[in-house]
C-alpha cells in the first residue's frame, strides 16, 4: 500500500509541477501585459469568451467597438496567449517599419497547412530569398500584359451583369465579381482558363477558398483547437484536409502541366531565337504567367522545388482573388451610393474612351486619375485585410508600456484609416482625400491597405490595376445604385472583410 502511495504521489507531482510552472509563468505575464489596458480576462479562454457564440458580422462589430475604447493600444488573451492591438499610425511605424520585426504573428500558423511557407507566411532568411526571387515578376512590363486579361475579364462580367440592367430590381452583384476576379488570377497566376464567369457552375476551387477562409475564423475562436494535435482530429480539422486536397491538387496539375510545356518549348526552340519565345505564331507577344515565371527563376537559380512554387503560387492565389473580389465588390457600393461622384467617374472615363468598346489599356487605366482615387478611399473604409499581425524580435516600448521580445502585436488596419486627425470627418466617403495635397504631409502609417515597410504587399499595383479596369469596365456600361445604406450593409470579416450577404445593385444601362 505504501508503495501504491508513493507512487500515487509521484504521478500527481508529476501532473501538478507542469501545472504550477504554467500557473507561475501567467502570472508573470499577467503582471507585465495587464499594465495595459484591455477587458477582464478569464484562466484558458482569456477574452475569446467576447465572441462565443457570436455571428461573424457580430464578430466584427464586437473588435470594432472594443478597440475604439482604447487609446490605440489595448491587450487581449486569445486564450492563454497574450496579444497586444495597435490602432494608431505612431505605435504601428514603430512596428513594421523596420526590418527587425517582419516576423508574422503565430497564428499565421494556422494557414500553414494551406499555404506552406509562402511569400505570407514564411520568417527569416528564407522570406528574404523568396520576396527578392518574386520581386521581379510584378514588373511593369509583366503588368502591362495582363491589362488585356482585366479587360476581356471585365468585358465578360458587363456582359454577364446585362440581364439584371433595368429590371427594377437588385442584382447581388458579389458572386459575378468573385467569378470575374477567379478568371483573372487563375490566367495571371496559372496561367490556365476556368472560364468561371460563363460555366454557369460553382468552382470547386472558390468554394474551398472560402470554406478554408470560414475555418479559419472558427478555429480561431475556439481556443480548444488552437494546438495542431487536438485540431487534426477535430471535425473541423478534417474538412480543412478534404478541402487542401482539392486546392493543393488543383494547383499541383497546373504546374506539372506547365513545367512539362516550358520543356518542350525550351527543347524545340533553338537559343539563338531564345528571345522570340515571347511571340506566339500571330507575332503577338505571349503571356507570361506568375507560375511561368516561378519556374523560369526555378530553374535558373535552382532555389525553388515544384512544392516551393505551389505555395507562391497558392499564396498569390489566395491574396490576388480573395482581396481584389473584396475592394471591387465595395467600391462599386459606394459609387453606388453616391451619385456625385460616380458622375465624376463616369466623366472621366467617357473623356477617355469616347463612347467606344475597345479594351481598356495600360495608358488609359493610367488616365483613371479620379477612379484611383475612389478604389484608395474604398481600401481606407473598407481594407481587404482588416487585421494583420506581426511577432516582436525585441522588447519595444509603445504609449509608455513595455512590451517584451515574442509577443505577438495585431495591427487593426480597419481602425488605423478612422484615425480623425487624419481623416477628418472619417466615416464619410471622399475620394478627394487621396488628392496630393493632401496625402504629402499625411502621417505615411495612417493608410495601410496594403501593409508597409519590407513586408508590403508585393502585389499592390496588380490589385489597383485589375480593381481600375473591371470597376470601369462595369461603369462604362452602367449606371448603378445601391439596394442597402451604410449601416445596413454589414461587415463579415474571415480573413477578408466581405460584405454580409453581398452587394445587392440595381443597374441602369447608360450611353456615353
């Protein structure tokens, strides 16, 4: 019995001494991050227990309002992990303007399984490598030739949208754009032809995006299934495989098809006639694509496997489809809902087509001087990325509050761009804002849609383009306005910051 006893006792030390050690390292963070101000916090839920329960647009109401209590600092617990929110151009400079930290925050883990250690996700060296690879495939020339993808994309989408024109009735134009905006990456990115807009059918691989975006969210409100192990065996974790069977599959095809097609180009061309592979037999320069590209960096510096590409390439297809759909889909909300300035936009592009259909040119988006400015003032209401967050490589000191080296810092873009001493005014839809007058003394942290310092978006001038040349596309054509206010038109935010329910339109067909 004695020995049963000890042993008894062995096992509970065993239990207890991980337990007290957990127990005194939260309380030594407490003590640290408690200094700044945030709402109560509970043992193993932390503050996650704000959202439980909670719809996804109440969700986002929810972080809305809490983080306009705060000064533009405030902590939370996102379970037994503290995290600290930043809201203010000042605190976030500090943060991602260096290169110190371009570490992202942990959670960004929870997209690994999807995207790998792609150009999003991935730290250190091997990031550095990657963006310096990638760098040169968003040059201008390669931009320049996927303008006549935008254009016969956005050529597509009016046609598709002319059924609902004046019909008295609105049409949620959301689903047309996501199709629309499919059909340019997957040409841009893969280089193939879906056809999503005229199919008529559902695409497997949009419908997984969006489930694995949803999965996301829920994972991430229940801390239960934060750690991988518990989240594998979860039924949650098991719908994530099925659905990263079909994007990883997808896209794995893709590049086998198209590694196999360089390689018998590069195998029937002679090297002397090298710089003519970019014509094709009509003596029109051919398209390049992001994944053609990869694999010509692939190859000639030897530094990306096929699985490397799949992630860029999975990750480009990720930010490039889900984003652009997004700013499209609420910049046409709010033209829509001010008839001002969508007479202004119109205006403008009828000065430069004048009344012809033929397809809108690098030049011409160039000329789109008032519409830029309408999609920069969509992405300061409405950014794509509502939220991103970074991990700190050092302790930093923000508003007086010391923050200590590891901690994870979330960056709220969505309440950056409401700061009033730099936008004044700021719920108010004015393009004029984006007018050089005013944007050269604006603090350069103020507006980050698309992130700043080394970790930007290495896609922005792909997004503005497409976003110019399909918002003009449906403008050319059309008159629109819209079937929901502001405050009726809510805010779901999984990964993205989409419109609840959709945009719903009505459109009224126009002649120059």
């Amino acid at each position: 019995m004695d020995l049963v006893g000890s042993v008894g006792k062995g096992l509970l030390l065993l239990l207890l001494v991980p337990f007290l050690q957990w127990l005194i390292r939260r309380v030594q963070l407490s003590r640290i991050y408690d200094k700044i101000p945030g709402p109560k916090a509970y043992p193993f839920v932390g503050t996650l227990y704000l959202l439980f329960g909670k719809k996804p647009h109440e969700i986002f109401t929810i972080i809305d309002q809490r983080t306009r209590e705060y000064d533009g600092i405030h902590r939370i617990w996102v379970g037994m992990t503290p995290e600290v929110r930043l809201s203010k151009a000042e605190y976030v400079e500090q943060i991602i303007s260096a290169s110190k930290h371009t570490e992202k925050a942990n959670l960004y883990r929870f997209l690994a399984d999807w995207l790998g250690e792609g150009l999003l996700t991935s730290k250190g060296e091997r990031w550095f490598q990657h963006r310096k690879l990638i760098t040169p495939t968003f040059h201008f020339h390669i931009l320049d030739g996927f303008c006549e993808v935008f254009a016969e994309n956005g050529s597509v989408l009016v046609e598709c949208l002319e059924r609902h024109a004046d019909t008295g009735r609105p049409v949620n134009i959301y689903p047309f754009v996501t199709k629309a905006a499919l059909d340019v990456i997957c040409e841009t990115a893969m280089g193939v032809q879906v056809h999503a807009q005229t199919t008529g059918e559902d695409n497997a691989y949009v419908n997984a995006v969006y489930e694995l975006s949803s999965l996301f969210m829920e994972r991430l409100v229940r801390p239960w299934l934060h750690p991988d192990w518990t989240f594998r065996r979860s039924a949650l974790g098991r719908r994530q495989a099925e659905l990263l069977a079909v994007l990883h599959g997808y896209t794995r095809k893709v590049i086998r098809e198209r590694r196999h097609t360089l390689e018998e180009q590069h195998q029937q061309e002679p090297e002397h006639n090298q710089p003519e592979a970019e014509k094709d037999t009509f003596g029109r320069r051919k398209r390049l694509a992001f994944l053609d590209l990869l694999l010509q960096s692939a190859t000639s510096s030897g530094l990306l496997s096929d699985e490397d590409v799949r992630k860029e390439v999975d990750t480009f297809m990720f930010e490039g489809h889900d984003t652009t759909t997004a700013g499209m889909s609420w910049a046409l909300f709010l033209l829509a809902l001010h008839p001002d300035v969508q007479e202004r936009v119109h205006q403008e592009i009828d000065s430069i087509f004048h009344g012809s259909d033929r397809p809108a040119t690098m030049q011409d988006l160039a000329e789109m001087k008032l519409l830029e400015r309408c999609l920069k003032e969509t992405l300061r209401l409405y950014p794509s990325l509502a939220f991103f967050g970074r991990t700190l490589s050092e302790d930093v000191t923000l508003g007086g509050y010391h923050i200590p080296a590891g901690t994870i810092v979330g960056i709220h873009t969505y309440n950056v761009h409401r700061d009033e001493r730099f936008f004044p005014d700021a719920e108010t839809f004015d393009p004029d804002r984006f007018l050089p007058e005013h944007t050269e003394r604006r603090h350069p942290y103020a507006y980050i849609p698309f992130s700043a310092g080394p970790r930007n978006c290495i896609g922005q001038k792909f997004a503005l383009l497409e976003e110019k040349s399909l918002v003009s596309a449906v403008l050319r054509r059309f008159r629109i306005r819209s079937h929901r206010t502001r405050a009726e038109q809510l805010i779901v935010n999984e990964l993205i910051t989409r419109p609840k329910d959709g945009v719903l339109l009505y459109l009224e067909k126009r002649v120059p």
